[in-house]
C-alpha cells in the first residue's frame, strides 16, 4: 500500500508544479483536491511501524515537498476560499508526513556489518562514521573467547575492551562526529556472528550507512593500531654484476678458462639468497643488467600495497618465486653452461683448480643446475656464512658470457596500521 501512497502523492506534487499559464486554475483545483483526499486517507491507513528505511525517507521528503497554489485574479470570492482551504490542507498534510516519517527514526537502526558464521583467522577491523549524538551498538558471539576492542579512529582512543569473554552484547552514546570501528580479535580460528548497528537521530541519516574506506599504511611499532607483519629486506651480496668469460673447451685448452667461481658473502640474519644469472654467446651489453636490486625491491613495494601476505617461514617459498619471476632475464635460447652450488670452500677450490665435478666433487645437488639457460633461482643458506656459485661450459667451441648478481633475503617485522576516510 505505501507504493501506491508514493505514487499519489508524486502525483500531485507534479501538478502542483505546473506553469499556471498552461492550465485553468479551476481544473488544477480539482485534480489537486481529488488525489490530496486519496492519499490522506491511504496515509491515514498505513501502517507506520512496518514500513521500510527506504520507505519512510520516500515519504519525508514527499512531504516537505508537497506544494500548492494558486492565482486568485478572476477568483470569486468563494473560489478564492476554496483554494485557501486546499492551501491550508496540503500544508498539514506536508506537515503530518514529516511529522510521522520523523517519528519512526527512533524505532530504525542501521547495520553496516551484519554476520552469521563468519570465519575468523586473524583480528579484523569494523568501521563507522557516526554523528554526535547517536547510538553505536554490537552483539558479537563466538565459539570460544574473542578479545573486543571499541576505537575512536579519528582520535586514536580506546574507548572499550573486552578480554577473553565469548560474547558481547552493548553500546556507547556517541560524543563526538568521527569515524569509530569495533576490532575483533579470534585469538585463533573460529565462527563468530555479529551485528554492529547505529541508532540515528536525524533522518537524512536514515538508509544506506555512509561508506568508510581503508587502507594500510607503513607506520612504526608503537603507532597507534600498529600490527607487526612478518616482511623482508634485500640486500645486494655483489656490489655489481659480475661478468664472467667462459671459453668452449677447445679454446680453453690455449687460452682463457671454461670455469669461474663466485664466493658469495651472505650476510648475518640472511635465510635465502636470490641469483640472476644470464648467459649469451655474444658479448652484448643489457641495460637489465645491475637492476636486479632495484627490480626485486620495485616487485616486493607492489605485493606489500596489493594487501597479499608478505612472508612467512613455512610459505616463503611463493613470496621469493613471485619476485624472481617478475623480474626474469632476457634469454639466448643457444647458450647454456653449468651451474654448481658448493657450500665447503675446500670443495669450492677444487674446482676452481680443475678438478672435474662428476663423481669427485661434493656439490648441493638440490640447486645445482645442468646445462642451465638464462635463469634465477633460490638458494636456502642453511646457516652458511659463504656459498660458493661454480659455472662450467662444457661446450667445445662456443664461448659463453655470464653475468651474475645476486641478492640476501633477510626477515625483518614492518608496521602497518589502517588508515581510514570517508568521501
């Protein structure tokens, strides 16, 4: 029923709004008396306490603009009367719309965040913008004990917490227009329902809650809201690339040499170290070349900001691929040579002395590569303080150019803390 209240009295807000010069002011008279007595009494016999938010802000603003009037020049007397008396109607039927569709925003509550069974792994933040003077109320029940906090986001304040308890139910009368979040924390993994809702005072607030947005910021550790995340600092191992030569086999017997080794100092801390290792038959120069550094640092900026896990021990493999895999060198599908990791500088030296790897060298197998192209890698430093990089072309008459940088993976705890705004 209350659409077909909105559809009259539209009605006759158009009418009364038509250019009087256009239409008779009698006739004007009588379609506005007609549909004004109509959607008095459908007002009358709506049911004001089960009509929607959306609904009762239609009707306000129907009401406050309800308009009628009229040009009393060639009016009898007794018309004149009749157009003040439908005047007068339409301005308290105006009046009692606004006074009923404003007095049903004590009975409304808006919920912005409303949840069954949602799945909690981590603590996680609620946000609203709330007005002076309104009610700010949540009823949040877990499985097992949740930890609550209630924030003034604007002004950095707790206002409430709530430990170890599996369910809370409560409110604050709201001193200050500000943007507020209610944060909760699973203290593990579980299902949590909750309903964080508002009470308004001002029906313009009525409907839609105003949209917060969020986003993460770089802050340091005792910052207000500061959460540590696990992230990783990368340093260069090689002040720049370095360039090898790698004669074919039948050249090295007269000059030059068909090896090279590189001792690569890993720094203190360091858990993994990244190489980039490009080879071509041509001494070319790339302007890829010395940007390993800058490229890896440029990919990991991005999946910080994407909002993805940074790093974490047990999945660090899939952080460290996605950054060597942004930043692949360009390859010479010909040229090709082997690659040997050694961890022992004894063995390392035995190689660089001559002695042949097959059968008599203890090289890490995992992360040695033969008849390897153009490619990165990871190699895990298992503690080491030195991993030595072989590369052998065993090719017999092509030469082979190398260039080798490589980079130390270290853990670090960066800060981060929610920024939150509304348009």
């Amino acid at each position: 029923m209350i659409r077909v209240v909105l559809t009259l009295a539209t009605t006759v807000l158009l009418l009364s709004c038509t250019n009087k010069t256009t239409r008779n002011t009698l006739e004007e008279y009588n379609q506005v008396f007609e549909r004004v007595m109509t959607l008095e009494q459908l007002v009358n016999q709506t049911d004001w306490d089960s009509i929607s938010g959306d609904e009762i802000v239609e009707m306000y603003n129907i009401g406050k603009d309800l308009y009628y009037d009229y040009n009393p020049m060639g009016l009898k007397s007794e018309q004149i009367a009749a157009c003040e008396a439908l005047k007068e109607r339409v301005n308290k039927l105006s009046s009692e719309i606004s006074t009923k569709s404003e007095q049903q925003v004590i009975n409304f509550k808006v919920s912005p965040w409303k949840h069954d069974d949602l799945l909690f792994e981590k603590t996680e933040t609620f946000p609203v913008y709330l007005l002076r003077g309104e009610k700010l109320r949540w009823n949040i029940i877990g499985e097992k004990p949740i930890t609550i906090k209630i924030c003034n986001a604007d002004s950095r304040e707790v206002l409430k917490t709530y430990n170890g308890t599996p369910s809370v139910i409560d409110s604050i009368e709201i001193a200050n227009t500000a943007i507020y979040y209610v944060e909760v924390n699973p203290n593990g993994i579980q299902y949590i329902d909750l309903d964080i809702n508002y009470k308004i005072n001002d029906i313009s607030r009525l409907g839609n809650a105003t949209v917060v947005n969020k986003e993460d910021v770089e802050c340091g550790k005792n910052d207000f809201g500061a959460k540590a995340v696990e992230g990783v600092s990368l340093q260069k191992c090689l002040e720049e690339p370095r360039k090898f030569t790698l004669r074919g086999q039948l050249k090295a017997v007269f000059s030059g040499s068909a090896k090279a080794l590189v001792a690569v100092q890993v720094p203190t801390g360091t858990t993994d170290i990244l190489y980039s290792l490009r080879i071509a038959t041509s001494e070319q120069d790339r302007s890829s070349d010395g940007e390993f550094h800058n490229n890896l640092s440029l990919s990991y900026k991005k999946v910080k900001f994407m909002g993805l896990p940074i790093y974490e021990k047990e999945q660090s493999n899939g952080i460290l691929n996605t950054l060597l895999d942004d930043n692949r060198p360009i390859r010479d599908e010909d040229a090709y040579c082997n690659m040997y990791v050694f961890r022992n500088q004894s063995q390392a030296k035995q190689f660089q002395d001559g002695t042949k790897v097959a059968s008599l060298l203890n090289y890490d197998v995992d992360y040695s590569t033969l008849g390897t192209q153009s490619c990165n890698g990871r190699i895990p430093t298992n503690g080491a303080k030195t991993i030595y990089l072989a590369f052998e072309n065993e090719r017999i008459r092509f030469t082979n150019y190398l260039w080798v940088e490589v980079e130390a993976v270290i853990p670090t705890t960066e800060y981060f803390a929610t920024k939150y705004s509304i348009q």
